[in-house]
C-alpha cells in the first residue's frame, strides 16, 4: 500500500479515541490475536510499561529523555498524539517515517486479512489495536534496546497489555474516563493495576491512600514488588520561575531533590514546569534505580541531562512571549489544578490572564469550571474540529455561570479564531492559557511561534 491507502486503511477501523467504547468493547483477545499472525514482536524487546490517569505521557517522555542520554536506543509509544499520528511512535526522539509507516501497516493489514474475512465484528481490530501493533513492529525493525509503552485506556484490558514488561509503572490517579473505569478511586486503581504482572517490579506516584492500597494490594497478589512515592522515595521541589527575575538575575528552570532507600540525589534541574512533574521525576528516577538493580547501567550524569532536557509538547509548553502563552491539555479535575497552581508558582503575571478552553462532553467539565472559573479574568470558549466529542461552547458557558455568573465570556466558533481574539485582545504583559483536550493543544500547536 501507499501511505495514502495505508493510512485510509488504518483510519477505517473503529477508533474508542473518537467513539467512547463500551463495557466489553476493550478486550486482549484481538491484539494477541493480530500480534500472533505478525510473530509476536513484543515478545523480543525489553519493556517499561506505563500507566495512570495524570503523568503517564510525561513520565514516559522523561525516561526516554534519560535512557537516550545514557545511550540506549530507545522506543517511544505514546497517544493520542497533538499534531500528527507519526508523533505516537518515536525511536531516538525521532518520529516513524511516512515510508516506514506504509510497510508495517501494509504487514499488519495483509496479517490480519483472515481475521477481517472471517465476517465477525468482534475479531475486527480497531484503530488503537493496529497502532499499538505497528508500535510493536516499528520498534522490533529499528532494533530498539528499550521500549517505553504508554497505555492508552485503563490498563487491565488496553491493548498494550499484551506485554511482559522488565517494569510497570503507575503514575498518579485521578477521575477520568470514569463511564469505562467506575466512578471511585479504588476502581479506577483496579483497572490501571491491571498492568501489574507476576514478579515483576512496580513503581507508583499514586499519592490517593485508596488508590495505592489497591495498588499495593495487586502487586502483593502478583508478588511483584512494589516502590512507592511517600513511602519508599521521597522528593522535594523548588519551583522554575520564567518571568521573575531570580537571585542571580536570570530565568530558573524547576529543581528536584529525589531521597531513596539507595541513595539522596542531588538537586536535579527539571525541564518541565509544575510540582506534579516533579513527583513523575521522582518516579522515573525510582525507575532508574530498578533498572540498574535488573543490570541496565546507567549512570548519574544520563539522569540529571534526561530530566534537564526533556520537553514534552502541550504540558505547561512556553509557546510564545509579551503576551505569555501557555499550551497545556489539562483535561481532568487534577489536571486543572495543576495547570493553576504552576501558574501561580512559575508564573508571574502583571496583567490580566485569558483561558482558551474547550472540552470533552465526557469529562468532569462542571468540577473542572470550579477550578478554572475563579483563576482567569476572560474566557474564550470553542470546539476543536478534529474530535466529534467536544461539548459545545455554549454548555460551557451555561455551566462557567454557574461558577460565575459574571464572568467574562466569548464564544467562538473555532479554535484558531478563539487564538486570534484572545491575542488582539492582550497586551504585552498578560496570559493566555490554551488548555481543556489534547485535541484543542492539536489543533493549535501548529498556529504559534515555538
């Protein structure tokens, strides 16, 4: 196939990105399925596996950043992407080529021809399916020495579990996806320890106590051992500064100090902002210490570059100056606060702040509106145009009155012309946050100067 008719051809397939699955939907059966008749791929490379509801991608992008500056070649899974579905396999930083792309899903679709024929809906692969299939054979037929796999939903039945990973790691949890994964923290917990195998080492950031009782719990039924934050490692963090001057007259990144049963680490400089991506930073620095234990040398020097270096698109990005724009996708209530909190922390803002927003119509827009309505002096509300799950602006703003009734909302009728209105209307010592989906990030990324 073309890439043309490769990618027509992937894109036909259901995608629960765009359409929310139901219970019984996300099975393995598929995916071992398709990854059998292609010679099981994932069978022949080292693997971290990657799970949780806030953290995961950036966690992910942090430990690609350190093994690549410890000279591993490294595969990098991620989803959904921002601007390009290349972005969602990456080896060495470097995206899979639109040639690559066309003869590993002409692999998998000649592969997976018998199951198609067969006539039934429930052997048909989906989207996510396929992709985290050609993830599998991208990184196989580049020879990576270490592949990082982020889970795409959940995790007990998300098509990446297929693995035997040298690593679980789970990031922290939250309320997201809650129609799929319950509507507690214990069983949303359930379903991201779902990646917890036999023996095999865990690592979590999970900070809610019923969440890393669950947790906790799996891991022992697995007889996994298990590293966790607050009880195993510990950080501190000092927060970056991009506007105010510090002590030494210059802009600061954020730092980390990372305390383990093995050693204390030295201030480490981070290159993402917000305390949330320090606590991934500890994470990932417990993750190294496992990696060394299971004989994977790598060294001080590689962690303290990875974490210095790493850059993640659309959390908390600098993506433009006088006004300050920020692009990040916060799309859960803890998200939210996140995205605040580094504002006020890393942030200083004479003037007024502005929020581009549009959402998904599954989330918890109305909890989220309680964190973002008091923060932001205007609201630009829209609808992304590349996802048919986005709630229409005029709900948001129904529900942002409800916050406050006297807030200042424009409604826009796309993303770009929100961008636009909301720079003509700044001035050079305001903010503007583009945030609410990853589609909206996706959507406007590739508008501004970065």
């Amino acid at each position: 196939m073309t890439y043309s008719e490769a990618i027509a051809w992937w894109y036909s397939r259901i995608d629960f990105e765009r359409k929310l699955p139901k219970p019984g939907d996300l099975k393995l059966d598929r995916m071992r399925a398709i990854l059998r008749l292609l010679g099981d791929p994932h069978e022949r490379m080292r693997i971290v596996h990657v799970a949780g509801t806030k953290g995961k991608g950036s966690t992910s992008a942090m430990l690609d950043s350190v093994l690549r500056a410890a000279g591993y070649r490294v595969g990098l899974f991620t989803s959904p992407h921002l601007s390009d579905v290349s972005e969602r396999f990456q080896v060495n930083g470097s995206s899979i080529s639109p040639d690559e792309m066309a003869a590993r899903l002409t692999e998998i679709a000649t592969a997976v021809r018998p199951l198609e024929q067969a006539g039934d809906p429930l052997l048909m692969p989906t989207f996510f399916e396929i992709g985290t299939a050609l993830g599998f054979l991208h990184f196989n037929c580049r020879g990576v020495e270490i592949a990082i796999m982020e889970v795409g939903l959940g995790g007990r039945f998300d098509s990446t579990n297929v693995c035997l990973p040298l690593i679980s790691v789970i990031t922290n949890i939250s309320f997201d996806h809650m129609a799929m994964l319950g509507d507690k923290l214990a069983l949303i917990a359930r379903e991201k320890a779902g990646i917890i195998k036999p023996r095999r080492p865990v690592i979590t950031t999970a900070e809610a106590p019923e969440a890393l009782a669950v947790i906790t719990r799996i891991a022992r039924e697995q007889h996994a051992p298990i590293t966790a934050l607050g009880r195993d490692f510990h950080y501190q963090y000092l927060p970056g500064a991009l506007l105010e001057p510090s002590a030494r007259g210059d802009d600061q990144k954020p730092r980390v100090q990372v305390v383990t049963h093995r050693q204390t680490w030295p201030w480490m400089e981070l290159g993402l902002f917000g305390q949330h991506q320090s606590a991934n930073a500890a994470g990932v620095v417990a993750v190294v210490e496992q990696m060394r234990a299971e004989g994977i040398p790598i060294d001080d020097t590689a962690v303290r570059r990875g974490l210095a270096n790493v850059r993640w698109p659309a959390r908390l990005e600098v993506v433009g100056h006088r006004p300050l724009i920020l692009l990040d996708c916060a799309h859960n209530v803890a998200s939210a606060q996140a995205l605040v909190e580094t504002i006020d922390d890393s942030f200083l803002v004479h003037g007024s702040k502005r929020l581009i927003l549009a959402v998904s119509s599954d989330k918890q827009v109305a909890e989220m509106l309680q964190v973002l309505g008091p923060k932001f002096d205007h609201f630009h509300l829209s609808a992304y145009a590349n996802n048919p799950r986005c709630l229409m602006p005029d709900k948001v703003a129904e529900m942002l009155r409800t916050v406050r009734p006297m807030a200042s909302i424009t409604i826009h009728a796309s993303a770009p012309e929100a961008l636009q209105a909301a720079r003509t209307a700044s001035g050079t010592d305001d903010l503007i946050a583009i945030s609410g989906s990853v589609f909206l990030a996706g959507e406007l990324r590739p508008l501004l100067s970065i």
